[in-house]
C-alpha cells in the first residue's frame, strides 16, 4: 500500500468548493492513475482483473488483483488455490473472488507521476463538463456578466465559470462597452470545444425583448399576455406585437404599466431604444394597421394572399406617408417583418394618380386596338340599315 495522507482529501474538499467538481473526480483519477502504472510496470495492458483501492481511513492506496477461488490453479493472474485464499480470508469458498494486493515495492514515485497527468486531465474534462450543462440550460435566457475587454471586433464578457463572446453583429451599434461595466446579455449559442465551451452571447437579438418584457411584465410571465412577434433593428426601434387572453386584460395597457412605468424599464435597459407595442390581430387588415402605427391608414387591400406571396396595398393621407415609411423605411420595414406581410405604401395623391394614369392607359390601348376583319362587313350592313331606316323615315314623311 502506498501512503498519500489528508493531504489529497483537502485538496478534493478544495476543488469541491472552488469549482463545483466532486471530490470522487479526483478520487477516481488517482485510481485509474494508479492502474495505468501498473498495468505499465508490469507490461500486460490487457490486466482486466485489476483495479485500485483507496482506503479514506488509513490515506492509503493499492493495487489489487481480482482473483476466483478453485480448486485447481490453471492461470494464476486469474485464480488462486482455497488453501492460499484462506491465508486471506478464512471463511472463503470455491469459486468465491478475492482481492489480492499486487502493489509493487518502490511505486509510489512512479504512480505519482503518472497520476499527475491523469488526475489534471480529468479535471479539465470535469471542469469542461460542468461549464457545459450550466450554459446548455442557460442557453436562450439573459444573464448577467461583466465586460472583460475588447479583442479585436468581439466584446469578451465574463459570465462567471468562464468568458463569453459578443461577435460584432450582436452588439448594438455605436454602443461604448467599457471594460468593468455590468452588462446584460443573451446566451445565444454553447459550442464544445476541446477546452472550455465557447459561449456566444447577443444585445442585439430580439428574443432580448421578450426576455425583458417576461421579467417586467407578470401578465406575459404568467400566460395572460401573450407575445406573438417582434421585429427588432438593434439600438434604433422594436416592434412587438402582443395579444391577450382575457378579454378583461389590455395587452398594450399591461405591457406599458402605470404611467409607463414597466415599458420605460425596459428602454433605459435598452439604452433608450425606440418601442412600439402594437395590438395583435387576426384580421390581417386590422393587424397590419396597427403595425403601422403611428401613421393613419386610408385604406388596405390584399393583392395576395398565399403560402408563397402575402401582399398588402396601403393608402395613407398625403401627410402621413413619412411618418407610415419611417426613416430610411424603417416603420415599414419593421411593420414588414413584424406582420408577414410586403407593404407596398402610397401616399393619397399617390394613388389618384396612378389610377388616372391606368385609366389613360386603357383608353389608349382600346384605340390602338386594330379591329378584326370579321367585324368590318357587320358594321358596314349595320350603317346600309341605319341609312335605309331614315331615308324611308324622311320620305314617309314628305308624303
């Protein structure tokens, strides 16, 4: 047996608290360790009967062999004689195992430096595993972090057991992140790597949105309020699109709080980002005017309505064609992506003169329309009657 003390309890006790790996991590690793020496010392890889024994009492470790009670010994790493067993334990029987010490003299400094190895692999592998099943559970919810430093276009924040990536397409734009700032963040993605997983973490995505509109508001966390869709262009404007499922319950009402005091939570976390909660519908019309709040609608017509092409025509007053585009098409942009539905706004004026300019275009294609070769005979017996009709008019009434 070979003496290893307290000392490697304490230090699994330690790694316990310090990262959350089970004292048995170590343990067990010193064990395999041990056999991997000695399957090495003693040249034969394929000992399978083999194994290491750790006694908490004493701090002391071995190396035994497995070994079945017979009669008559055939293979001596395998078996052993019931007299040579009863050396070991006197109330043994045939075909009865027994453990046999096989620890060679002299092994600790080799176990040790095998064991070094080993028991610092295993001990990543737990620590990666453990880091791991922590953010695959807190994949799709907001944490809380710590901005690290910049490393080229990436923020590196740290969440904790490890450090996080915010790519440059997931910050918000023109955003300042000051190393030592707290920050709050969406686990987007959890790639394994060969050392700790790689975590990616968003501001700019919009399931933000709903994370912080479910913290701020009791109805949606509670199922009365329901998000149907958001439309986010990052550090500029949201949409979001709510409904209720109870009459009595105002979806926009909740989600704004007393005198605004739940959206206005939620943009100062948003660093002031522009919010418009539009009224869910399952009128498409109805839904698509409420999107394109706040801009007054005219008039909507659906061009089409199918699984391959949903298009809508909206008419606006000729003031409101702006404010209906947004800057650089943003309000409709988003109203677009937010609804399902391609947009195509014109303006009062607008659309007057497209339909004069379609009126004049019909006339113009009925003039210069040829007329068919079959029509000319009929219309030529149609003037012979017409003449006919009036010259016996003229002389019947002469007579």
């Amino acid at each position: 047996m070979i003496k290893i003390g307290t000392a490697l309890f304490e230090a699994a006790e330690q790694l316990e608290r310090e990262k959350g790996i089970s004292k048995d991590v170590l343990v067990n690793s010193l064990c395999d360790a041990l056999v991997a020496a000695y399957k090495k010392h003693i040249r034969d890889k394929d000992a399978e009967n083999v194994e290491a024994i750790l006694d908490e009492t004493t701090g002391e470790i071995g190396v035994f062999r497995t070994k079945v009670v017979v009669s008559e010994v055939e293979n001596e790493d395998l078996q052993i004689s019931l007299d040579d067993a009863k050396e070991i334990d006197e109330e043994v029987e045939l075909d009865d195992e027994v453990k046999i010490e096989v620890t060679p003299e002299n092994f600790g400094r080799i176990a040790a430096q095998s064991a070094k190895q080993v028991i610092t692999q295993r001990i990543r592998e737990a620590e990666r595993k453990l880091v791991l099943d922590e953010f695959m559970s807190k994949k799709g919810t907001l944490i809380t972090g710590i901005i690290q430093r910049r490393d080229e276009r990436n923020v590196i924040v740290n969440i904790g057991k490890t450090d996080a990536v915010m790519p440059s397409r997931e910050q918000i734009p023109g955003e300042y992140y000051k190393p030592g700032n707290r920050i709050r963040v969406f686990v987007l993605d959890v790639k394994e790597t060969s050392r700790l997983p790689q975590v990616i973490v968003s501001q700019a995505h919009s399931e933000i949105v709903r994370e912080l509109f479910e913290l701020e508001v009791p109805e949606i966390e509670d199922g009365i309020v329901e998000i149907k869709s958001i439309a986010r262009e990052a550090g500029f404007r949201t949409k979001l699109a709510v409904w209720s499922n109870d009459p009595s319950v105002d979806s926009v009402g909740a989600c704004i709080g007393p005198r605004g005091s739940r959206i206005q939570t939620i943009v100062g976390e948003l660093k002031n980002e522009k919010i418009d909660i539009v009224r869910y519908s399952q009128d498409p019309v109805e839904y698509i005017v409420n999107a394109l709040s706040p801009a007054r609608i005219i008039s909507v017509d659906i061009l089409a309505d199918d699984e391959n092409r949903k298009e809508v025509f909206v008419i606006v007053p000729d003031d409101q064609l702006s404010l209906a585009i947004g800057r650089e098409g943003q309000n409709v942009r988003l109203a677009h992506r937010l609804t399902g539905w391609k947009i195509d706004i014109k303006s009062e004026s607008q659309a007057r003169a497209m339909e004069d300019e379609r009126e004049r275009q019909m006339l113009e294609e009925m003039k210069e329309q040829p007329q068919e070769e079959n029509d000319e005979p009929v219309a030529q017996e149609v003037l012979e009657t017409v003449s006919q009709e009036n010259t016996e008019e003229i002389q019947e009434e002469n007579a």
